[in-house]
C-alpha cells in the first residue's frame, strides 16, 4: 500500500497553486481601474504580466533544479516569501517600469518556485492514480478563478489597486507559508528495474535534447499562446461587450467550476486511455474553443464558451506532467518539469502583450482569438509527432 501521506502533499500542493496563481491573476481584474487612474494604457500593464510569465520561463529549471537538489519544501518556502513581498512592492509602484519590474520580473520569477517543485513531489509520491493526483494538485489552480478572482474584484470596488496588490500580499504569506510546510520528499523506490524502467542513469543533457522532451516543450509552447490571450483579455473583452465588471469577472469562476471538472476528467481518461491520445484530442478542442470567444456576446453566450474553453484548457495541462514522469527518471523531475514550464510561460508571455497590442491597434480582440486558434492548431500537429522511448527505455504507465 502507498503512503496516505501523500494525499496531504496534494491538498498542500492544491492549495497553494491556488493562492498563488489567483494573486497573480489579480492584475486582468484591476487592470481598467489601473489604467483609468494611472492612464499607464492596456498594453503598458499587460506588459507586465508578460513579463512576468518570461520571468517564469528564466526560473522555472532554476527553481526545479532546486528542488532536485534541496526537496520542495525549502523551494517554495523561499519562493512564498519572495512572490508574497513582491506583491506588495508592486502596489507602491509609481511609475509604469517600476510596475513591470517589480510584478513582471519579480513576482514572476518568485510565483514560480510553486509549480515544478510541487508537481515533481506530486508525481514522486504516486505510482497509481497518478494522472488523477497531478489534476488534483492543478485543480487546486482552478479553483483561482473561483475564488481569488471575484475577491479581487470585490476589493477593487472599495478600495484602489494599490490596496488590491497589498491584500494579495498578504493572504500569500499568511497561506502559502504555513502550507508549504506540509510538503515532503517522496519516499524512495524500492521495487527493483525492470527493462521497462526509466534509465536511471540519463543525464539532464541527455533529456533536454532528447526527442520526446523537445516535443512536449514545444507543444507546451503553443497551447499556452492558444489559451493565454482569452484568459487574460476576456474580462477585458466583456466588458467591451456591455458587462459589467462582476458579471465579467464571473466568467472566469465559470471557467474555473468547468476548469475544476476538466482536471478530474482529464486525469482519469489520462489513466485509462494514456495521457499522449488524451492530450492530443484535447488540443484540438482547445483551439475550437478559443476561435468559440470571437462570436460571444451576451452573458451567457459567454458562459457556454467558458464553461467548454475552461474544461478543456485547465483537464489538458496536467497530462504535460503525466507524459514527463513516464518517460524520464524521478530524480531530474523537478529540472525537466521545470523546462515544460519554462515553455510554457513563454507561450502565456504572448497572450497579455499580443492581446493589448491587437485593442490598441484594431479597437477589438477578434483578431486575438483568431490567432489563438492558429496557435491551437499548431500545438496539436506538433503533438502528434511525439514518440515516447523505445520500450525498453521507457516506464511502461506505472499505474496500469
């Protein structure tokens, strides 16, 4: 029997990843009050979070590598405390760089440190359910929108985005401290290797050239431009289309609910019919759903997009770490993890930047989604091509 322990390292896992990414997630929220009382414009502040998913992409190996090294708990205790007095730095910003810097370059790079710590413990601790463990940890993220997001909003209607960025600060240091205390390395494995055994020996030159991780890297790439610009512009967008504020803010806690559904169901048809075929079936209805954006208008015809872009966005990245920990060996998880990551953040750095640039230019964001589903094409032919390891190079899906 394995350890019920490590249920907790998943509660931890999911709970922080929430905090997390709906206090970084704060700025879409605030971001026409900081432009109407700063007049620093759209694509200036979403600059910001551009930058800030490139500050992720720099950390992201360093971060896991880290964790490699020192295990989780150290790793994101730094990294709480970092992003959490960041934060809070970038509410006394008083200039549009002192914002980006602080928020893109060092909350950024700080929100990082929870990702590919937590999600290579996750994958240490499980060799069965491992595909629904990885989508409960990232259900935890999904549960942002529900939660940190119409907070956010909340707050902005009382007080300015200063006190919003301060308040943010505050509820990561109080949580995700504590939290990360619960994290453990995972026990080692005693069960002897089999030919079917990840090579023990492969060194971090030998996967990060190799061809399995080139590709999901690059498909990681693309799936992320495919969803970054409808999550952080389609508040923005709404409102553009007649909403109110909280009523486009209650979009992404539908995204979220539905977000939440997607990582469950994609973890277990993960387990069942193997995370490659999932994921890629998942991509393609990633793209349909992001070109589904361009044709909304109304509240509830925003709703039903949400509902299936957030099902199918949120249930497809877990499987990214699935597809790492049954080609690769346990002990450069954190490092490789943190390569996918990497990725991925650069392909989320298109969406804030590509979106304000195509309203400053165009008046609207039909152009953005479009694109969007380019992009979404692009990761699922990509996908396709991927090839685990021969058989006997390769961990054969532990949990089967």
């Amino acid at each position: 029997m394995e350890p019920r322990y490590r249920w907790v390292v998943v509660v931890a896992g999911g709970l922080m990843g929430c905090v997390a990414m709906g206090a970084l997630f704060a700025l879409p929220v605030v971001l026409q009050s900081m432009d109407k009382a700063t007049g620093w414009g759209a694509a200036g502040i979403g600059s910001a979070m551009t930058f800030a998913f490139l500050a992720m992409a720099v950390t992201s190996m360093v971060w896991g590598g880290l964790s490699d090294r020192f295990g989780a708990r150290p790793v994101v205790l730094v990294g709480a405390g970092l992003f959490a007095a960041s934060l809070w730095a970038a509410g006394q910003a008083q200039t549009l760089w002192q914002f980006q810097v602080i928020f893109g370059l060092c909350a950024g790079g700080a929100v990082a440190a929870f990702f590919a710590p937590m999600m290579s413990t996750v994958t240490g601790w499980f060799t069965t359910n491992r595909g629904l463990a990885v989508s409960l940890v990232s259900a935890g993220m999904g549960l942002a929108p529900v939660t940190m997001s119409p907070l956010a909003a909340k707050l902005i209607e009382s007080q300015d985005w200063r006190g919003v960025f301060t308040t943010m600060a505050l509820i990561v240091a109080v949580i995700t401290l504590p939290a990360a205390l619960f994290l453990r390395r995972p026990p080692a494995q005693t069960a002897a290797p089999t030919e079917d055994a990840p090579p023990e020996t492969m060194t971090v030159r030998e996967a990060v050239t190799s061809a399995p991780f080139l590709t999901l890297v690059l498909t990681n790439f693309f799936c992320c431009a495919t969803h970054a610009g409808p999550i952080f512009h389609t508040v923005s967008y709404a409102q553009l289309c007649g909403l109110s504020v909280m009523a486009a803010v209650s979009i992404y806690s539908v995204e979220g609910v539905a977000g939440m559904f997607g990582r469950l169901g994609f973890g277990l048809m993960g387990d069942r019919w193997g995370a490659k075929r999932v994921l890629a079936t998942g991509l393609m209805a990633q793209a349909i759903g992001a070109a589904a954006y361009a044709f909304a208008g109304s509240l509830w015809q925003f709703y039903a997009v949400g509902a299936l872009f957030g099902f199918i966005y949120a249930g497809i990245m877990p499987l990214y770490a699935v597809l790492i920990r049954e080609n690769f060996p346990m002990r450069i998880m954190g490092t490789l993890m943190g390569g996918t990551g990497m990725a991925g953040s650069l392909g989320m750095a298109s969406g804030p930047w590509l979106g304000g640039w195509i309203y400053d230019t165009t008046g609207g964001y039909g152009a953005m989604y479009a694109t969007c589903f380019v992009f979404g094409l692009a990761a699922f032919a990509i996908m396709m091509t991927f090839r685990p390891f021969p058989k006997r190079e390769m961990s054969a899906h532990p949990a089967e």
